[in-house]
C-alpha cells in the first residue's frame, strides 16, 4: 500500500494548476444517462473515484470515450447512453464511493426502473441517503430496501411535485434534480443545497435541454420535458483543492499561485484564512496566495452549508490552526465523526482538546514529524499539509483515499519546492 513523505520545513513558492472539481464531475457523468445522445465533459480530473463511477456506468451500458487533455490538464470524455444495458448499480463497485447512489435519478427517471446497492465511501457519518429516497417518492416512485440494495420503480414515469427537504442535502439535490428534468410537469425542490457542484449540474442539464428556473437558490423549479440532448461542458474548477492549496501556502509562509482557481466559490474559507493573517489575491486566471512573514493567528470557524465554511475545509484548516499564535475553535455542525484526523496531528505534537462537536485547537510554535495514518480524504490531506509545517520527517499511510479527490498531489507539491514523495511497497 502506498504512502508519501514529507520532509518539512520549506517554504513553498511557484505555481500550481487547479484540476475540474470531483464532486461536480460525478453527478454530471451521472447525468449522461438521461439522453441517448452524447455527453461531452472538458475538464475531467483523473482520480480513483472518476474511474469508478466510469466503471459503474460502463456496466450500465454507458460508452466512454477519453480524448486525452484540455484546459487545466484536463481529459476530456465523451460519454454515450444510447442504449441502457443494465439497470443494477452493484455493490462491488457501489461500496467504493458514496456518489454512485447518484446513478438512480437518472435510472429511475429515464428507464423507470433501478436498483442500486447501499453506499460506502469515507467513514465520516452516517450521510443517510433516506433523503433522496423521500424525494423520489415525493416523484412518484415506489421504494423498497431489499438485500442491501434500494429497488426503485416508476413505471408509469415520474409525476412533477413539490419536493421539501427537511434538511439540506447535496447528494439529494443532485439526484432529485436529474430525476425532475424527465418528469412529468412541474417539480418545486425546496431547501436545495447551493453548492456550486448543484449549480454546474443544473448549468450543464439546462445546455442539454433541461429547463430550471432558480439555478443557485434553495429554491430550484423544473419543467419536467419528454428527452433530453447532447451537449458539451466544461467541469468547474476544484475549491476544495484550490482550498487545500491556499492552506499550503499559509502554512509554510509560502507564495503561491493558484491556476484556473475562482474566489467565489470559496469566499468563507478564503475570508477566514484572511482573518488568520494570509494574503489572497485575486489575480488574471487565478488567485495568487501568501503567508504571514510571523505566525498566523488562530480564528474560529464553523463549518456550513454553502455559502458557508466548507466541511470539506474544516480538517485542513485544523492543520493550520496547529500553529497558529493562539487558541482556535473549531465547530463542525455538517458530519458527526468528522475529527478523526485530531488524533494524528497530536501525534505530531499538535494540542487539541474535542468536546462533541467542537474542538479547541491551542497553536504550538512547530509540529513535529511522524507516523501517521490517514482516516479519510480530507483527513489524508491535512496530514500532508502538517508534515510540511513540521520539523523532519512525516510518513502518511492508506493515501488511498487521497487519491479518490487529489490528482497529482506530490507532484504539484513538489513544483512548489515540497521535499514530498510517494513510497510503494
């Protein structure tokens, strides 16, 4: 199994290019199935979890073609559903990734019938995905749970209908959304996630003939229509990675430029490494970020729905909040198990106190290399960006989550003046 090791201590500077958002790319290549014309996706990132929803949907029938690389480098695919083959999304594929649940809107409304399996992914909460369901039978579908797998029916097709979500969802946004655009009449989904992800989706399913009114509100209406078309379009720029990065060059007082990043779709994360003391500027293509000459200082945050603090930022700002100057507080409200990184960077000589949903982070001067073991995705990069903060040497086991949502992580590091290389057994 893999690992990468980091020796501390520099600082970065240079530049780096932000690869096509994971979690918008997989509702779109979900997407794919709700025409029998082609989807084309610029900008595709290449990581574990892109091949596994292109494994899943090639088991439903779907066609992919690769034309190698565009824009931020990257691939294009042209994805063909013109016939659906199968409609099983099975657990030896679904069990890898949460997202593959994304698959049965577009089944269900398109061919009226799925069966999916229950999903995996990161253990970082339960994630129920009885959401989605009751926004499926809000639609009209019949819904049973049989064997660990969700056996969806519609075979009258989906009727249109006002569908609430008692709380906000962005996996049940996505597939209510896809689901509403072959239904028939009108779907009102209230309490819609924001997420610039939902708003990509909702551009590329209206180029593909889709009509949404609402787009980027938690308010989204659909006038369901008969079939939809080709289309081609490019997939938005990572925040999470773009996030990710911005940290880097706080953390080890770094200049970096980020390529192809955009503010807006990460203003609550850049607003508050502001506060701690970071530069961000917005420049041409791009934003170019820089850390304190002296140590930042520690700030509190709470992680929210979009628009605001990203849960998928909180682990890599506990990272960064390790050696601020002074106490931080760190509130994570989205999942409930999400501080699982906490021990690993105490390993490292980090103080960190949890108290339920909190945690109090007191910034030491320096952190210290060592053994650590990453838990999940964004756990798996935090550790990273510790080890480029700490004196010596750090080893992160089970990278294999990194690479489910980091494409080329050590080499784009490395770049930057990163002493940074992956080890294979």
């Amino acid at each position: 199994m893999d690992r990468i090791r980091v020796r501390g201590g520099r600082r970065l500077a240079g530049e780096i290019e932000i690869s096509g958002a994971k979690n918008a790319a997989l509702p779109l290549m979900a997407a794919a199935l709700l025409t029998d014309e082609p989807l084309t996706l610029k900008n595709l990132p290449k990581l574990a979890d892109i091949a596994s929803m292109a494994d899943l949907l090639q088991g439903l029938g779907v066609s992919i073609k690769l034309n190698g690389e565009n824009g931020n480098g990257g691939r294009t695919a042209e994805l063909s559903a013109a016939a659906i083959t199968e409609t099983t999304a099975p657990y030896d594929v679904v069990r890898k990734m949460r997202a593959s649940v994304l698959v049965l809107g577009p089944l269900l409304a398109r061919h009226g019938q799925a069966r999916v399996s229950l999903p995996g992914g990161c253990a970082i909460g339960t994630r129920p995905v009885d959401l989605h369901l009751q926004a499926f039978e809000q639609l009209g579908a019949e819904i049973e749970l049989a064997e660990g797998y969700i056996e969806a029916r519609a075979p009258g097709g989906l009727k249109g209908s006002h569908v609430i979500f008692p709380m906000v969802t962005v996996g049940g946004t996505e597939n209510a959304l896809m689901a509403a655009s072959l239904a028939d009449g009108e779907t009102v989904i209230a309490n819609a996630a924001r997420e610039p992800e939902i708003t990509d989706l909702a551009n590329c399913l209206t180029a593909m003939g889709a009509k949404i009114s609402g787009i980027g509100t938690d308010t989204l209406r659909v006038e369901g229509v008969d079939r939809l078309h080709a289309a081609t379009h490019e997939v938005l720029p990572d925040r999470i990675e773009t996030g990710s990065y911005a940290v880097a060059a706080a953390i080890t007082g770094g200049d970096i430029e980020l390529k192809g990043a955009r503010v807006e779709l990460l203003e609550a994360a850049t607003e508050t490494l502001t506060r701690a003391g970071a530069k961000v500027i917005a420049i041409p293509g791009g934003l170019r970020i820089t850390g304190p000459e002296g140590r930042l200082k520690g700030v509190d945050l709470m992680t929210e729905p979009f628009p605001g603090f990203p849960t998928d930022m909180q682990a890599q700002f506990m990272a960064l909040m390790a050696v601020a100057d002074g106490a931080s507080m760190i509130t994570e409200t989205i999942f409930e198990n999400r501080f699982m990184h906490v021990p690993e960077l105490c390993r490292m000589g980090a103080d960190i106190n949890v108290h339920g949903s909190s945690a109090i982070v007191r910034g030491v001067e320096r952190l210290s290399g060592a053994p650590v073991m990453a838990t999940d995705l964004r756990a798996s990069i935090s550790l990273i960006l510790a080890g480029l903060a700490a004196t010596g040497e750090t080893i992160v086991n089970r990278v294999y989550h990194l690479d489910r949502g980091y494409e080329r992580v050590e080499q784009k590091l490395a770049a930057c003046g990163a002493d940074i290389e992956r080890l294979s057994d």
